[in-house]
C-alpha cells in the first residue's frame, strides 16, 4: 500500500517596502543613488582616463618614412606611428640609417574629457637630410644583392622591393618630389649616383618580383608617383603579365639589351601563364651561340704559352682576342625558356692579355705569405673574424697535422686570397713590378683560359680521391695549366651577380655597388665533372673559408 504523498505548505509573502533613509522617501533617494552611478560611469568613462594618463595621443611622421622616433629616449616605433605621449615639455628624437638625426623639443597638450572617444591625435613630423647618400645607395643596393640570391618568394615569403623603396626615400630627402625636378634619363636630371644604382640594379634579377622591383625603380626615376608594390597580388595572372610585359622597355632604357631583355620576361612570363606559349625559339638560340664562334675561337690551333717563372711560381701567358665568347654554350636542350640559366647565358666580353699562375697556390707558398704578413697567422683568427675577413673554418687543414706542403691551400677566405695578390706584387722583381699588377682572375679571364686549356685529367668524384691533390705536370691541359677544373674550386676577383649578364659583363660592378657573394669557378674534388663544365658559376660570401675552395692569381699587364 503506497503512502500517501505529504502536502507541503507555503506561507504567503507579503509586499517588501522600503523605509525611508534620513527623512528621504525611497523614492527620492533611490533618484539619487542612481544619478550618482550614472555620473560615476561617465566619470571613468569620460574624464578618468585623460586624469590617469594625463597627455595626448600623437601621431609621428617623417619623410623618408621608416625613421626610429625616440620621446626622451624611449623608443615608440617606426614612422608612421600613433602613440601616447604624457602631458609637458619632451626631447623627440628621429633616427634612420645613414640619415642625419632630428631632434627637437615638443610641448605635449594634457586631454582630459573624451580621450577614449575623441582624442584626435597631435602631430608631428621631421623631414630627414641625408648624412651619407652614397652609403645609402649602397646599403640599400646590398640589401637587394642578398634578396636576389634568394630566387623564390611566395604569398608567406614576401620580397620587399627594396629598389622603389630607395628611389622613394632618395627623393623625399632631396626634396625632389615634383615632376619637373626629376625629369628624365634623357635630360640628364636625374642624379648620376641614383641612375648608377638603378643600372646596376640589371645584376639582381632572379624572379618575377626582381623584374617588378626594377620596372617600378626605372618608372620612379621619371615621376614622383610611386607604386605600392607591397599588395601584388601574387596569384594574380592578370595584374602579373601586365607589369611584366612593361618590363623589356624599361630593361632596355637602362642598357639591357633588348635580345637579353626579352629572355629574362619571357622566362617569367612562361612561368606564369603556363600555356601563353611564351616558348624559347630553339632554333633562334642556336643561331645565336654559333654566332659567337665558340668552337673557332677555342679551337687547338693558334695557341701560344709562353711561362714566366717567378721563383717558385710559373705562369703562363694568354693572349685572348679583344672579344671572347663565355658562358653556356649548351643550348640545344632548352625547348623552353624556363630552362635556360640565363646567369651563365652565352655572350662575349672583352679581355685583354694575362698571365696566370699554372697551378693552384699552394699551403707552402702560403705559409711565406703568412710568415711575411703575421696579421694572417691563424693565431690571430678572432681579430680577423672581428673584421669581417674570415670565418671560424680558416686555414682549418693545419688542424689535421698534414705535412704534406705541396697540396693546394684551402680554407682561405676572398680576402685571404687577395692579400695574398697584393703581398706577391711586392715580391716581385723591380722589372716586373713596374710592369704587372696581381690579382685574381675575373670569370672571363678564368673561363677563357680553361677553355684553352682542355684536354686536361680532373680531379673530381669519380676519381676515387676525398681530398685535393698535390698540383702534377701529368694533369697539364694544353695551355699548360693545371686543375683548371676539378681538385678546388677557385675564387676570382669580381662579384657573382644572377644576372649580370644584363649588362653584358660576368661581375661588372660600378664603385660603390658591391654584391653579396665573390665568384668561384672549376669544381672540387667532390663534384662530377658533369656538375661543373667549364662555364659553370657558383659564389660564395667572401669570408667564408671551406676545404672545397682556393685560388690561383694572376698577372696583368700595367697600362703603358
């Protein structure tokens, strides 16, 4: 039998009234309370911020932008920038590189009611002189070098157009932001140090945004309307072709040539619309390399070596004609432009005659040069890595103990090579010094003779060999040279630059603009004489020091 359920009862609640409070009726005073809250809210709303933080937001300006600004030493960002600034007198400070620094004492105004809501920003803004303009220039011209090694960019990788970028701050600090005061390439208004860096700009080409960046820096010489590359639309097919298909006239307006020109945007072009049909002529490149006579100009007739021995060093004179072909000659793979490496793209550059070392420098001639010049003993290796002339890998071989002199010297920086050039030029006999310099080959210099020289047994992978090997008259190549390929790979004097060829000269560079990396040329040991034919480039930092890399230097005539 279930329970029955108990009934629960509620008592009834009567009304809650409120009592009055110091005579006052509820209503009254509850009035009060709530207008005191409403002024309260309005309070921390509207005044208790411009109480708390008492001063004003300000906004800071400079042209060129980008500059440091500093509020009695304390850093607030990079110009344009917006921040608070406290109410009274206070030193402002703009910085940037290679300009000149502007300071000046601003008197800040202290807000009070609304900064949350209508606190418009005080401004203030410094035009900034330059301090060191070559320096800039070059700087800047650096910066681009390094990108241009890079050779890829993407949506998450983004190449900032450092060109445009320096056109735009060269003019807003010279003050010549108006169309009649830039004029044109024609008129000659431009300033020669600007133009220059805009020429040697043809050097760093390695992409689609590369040729977009010099296409705008050309565009910027003419008009003070400067386009912001920084939102291309990298996906973009449309917006891409049409800047490209700008680019071959403003290549040309700089002393590109036009045949060359159109390669570099055809290539992109090719690479951007897949099926546009920008296609490489196969046919028309191989006319064009057989019209530099390769095969004539280094035919096995006609060669002259004729040593000059300077203690223990022998070098062997090359007499080249005034023009020499150099670069790939091995087109008739390349059906298509993409793949065609336009850094070593056949073309011809004048050389004079040379003479150059028949081997490789060697660790005992080295070790002369160092006994001579102590600052290059390895004992000193952190005041030369101080100096930016090498890196901790310097003359690393001795740490094996080898006692073998006659192997070639590695681990040298560029630097180390060319203070070697400079000490033997003052070893040389009085005769002789009156009549060469010594230096390292340029590529053109180093190809050309290499060329000369076939026929020569390389040191290289399939040799069995892990190590370099001592310099060997059985490894003569016809000129009389040795290891032209193979066993190290070799520095040479001038920059690598990816597309130098633009300007028609492996590493030409204008003072002041200096590249990233110094070329190297002719494989190691560690390379397949496949990897490394004869027109093979490659660079390296010039102070990094590495067991695949020495060098041989040259003599060069003194102009009469």
């Amino acid at each position: 039998m279930k329970k029955k359920k108990k009934h629960i009862e509620v008592p009834e609640v009567s009304d809650v009234k409120l009592k009055p409070l110091f005579g006052m009726a509820p209503g009254l005073y509850l009035t009060i309370l709530y207008a005191i809250l409403i002024v309260l809210i309005l309070f921390f709303i509207l005044a208790f911020p411009g109480l708390r933080n008492h001063g004003s937001k300000v906004h800071f300006t400079s042209a060129p932008a980008g500059a440091s600004v500093f509020v009695d030493g304390t850093y607030i960002g990079s110009t344009p920038v917006t921040g608070f600034v406290s109410a009274g007198v206070h030193e402002l400070r703009y910085e940037k590189p290679f300009f000149s620094e502007k300071v000046s004492e601003i008197d800040v105004p202290g807000k009070i009611l609304g900064t949350l809501f209508f606190d418009r920003a005080e401004s203030y803004s410094a035009h900034m002189n330059f301090s060191h303009k070559s320096n800039y220039l070059k700087w800047r011209f650096e910066q681009i070098s390094n990108w241009a090694l890079v050779g890829s960019f993407y949506e998450r990788y983004r190449y900032p157009f450092r060109g445009v970028q320096a056109v735009r701050e060269y003019y807003a600090a010279e003050k010549n932001t108006t169309e009649n005061a830039l004029g044109g390439i024609e008129k000659g208004d431009i300033p020669r140090e600007l133009y220059n860096f805009t020429y040697m700009l043809l050097n760093n080409i390695n992409s689609f945004e590369q040729i977009v960046d010099v296409v705008a820096t050309i565009r910027s010489l003419h008009s003070s309307e400067f386009r912001d590359l920084s939102e291309i639309e990298y996906t973009s097919q449309s917006v891409s072709s049409q800047l490209l298909r700008e680019a071959e006239d403003a290549l040309v307006s700089v002393g590109a040539p036009r045949e060359l020109a159109a390669l570099y945007v055809e290539r992109e072009l090719e690479r951007l619309e897949k099926d546009a049909g920008f296609i490489a002529d196969r046919k028309k490149l191989e006319e064009y390399v057989e019209g530099l006579k390769f095969s004539q100009v280094y035919s096995k007739s006609g060669i002259q070596s004729i040593p000059l021995q300077i203690t223990d060093s022998t070098f062997i004179e090359v007499v080249p004609p005034e023009m020499v072909p150099i670069g790939n000659n091995d087109v008739s793979f390349a059906s298509k432009i993409d793949y065609v490496e336009l850094s070593e793209f056949p073309h011809m550059e004048k050389i004079s005659k040379f003479y150059i070392s028949s081997g490789e420098v060697t660790r005992s001639q080295y070790s002369r040069f160092i006994e001579d010049q102590p600052k290059w003993d390895k004992s000193n290796l952190d005041e030369l890595m101080d100096e930016g002339l090498v890196d901790e890998h310097y003359l690393q071989y001795l740490e094996q103990n080898s006692s073998d002199v006659t192997l070639p010297v590695t681990g040298v920086s560029w630097y180390a090579a060319r203070a070697y050039s400079k000490w033997f030029e003052e070893q040389l006999p009085d005769d002789l010094k009156s009549r060469f310099h010594v230096r390292l080959p340029s590529e053109a210099e180093w190809e050309y003779a290499a060329r000369k020289n076939s026929g020569a047994r390389i040191i290289e992978r399939s040799s069995g060999f892990d190590r370099p090997q001592s310099g060997n008259f059985s490894r003569e190549g016809r000129l009389g040279l040795i290891d032209m390929q193979g066993n190290v790979w070799e520095w040479c004097e001038n920059w690598y630059f990816p597309s130098d060829v633009l300007d028609g000269q492996y590493g030409a560079a204008l003072p002041g603009f200096e590249g990233s990396e110094k070329a190297l040329r002719g494989g190691s040991w560690a390379n397949r004489v496949s990897e490394v034919p004869v027109w093979r480039r490659a660079s390296h930092p010039p102070q990094w020091c590495t067991p695949f890399v020495g060098f041989r230097i040259v003599l060069e005539p003194k102009e009469d």
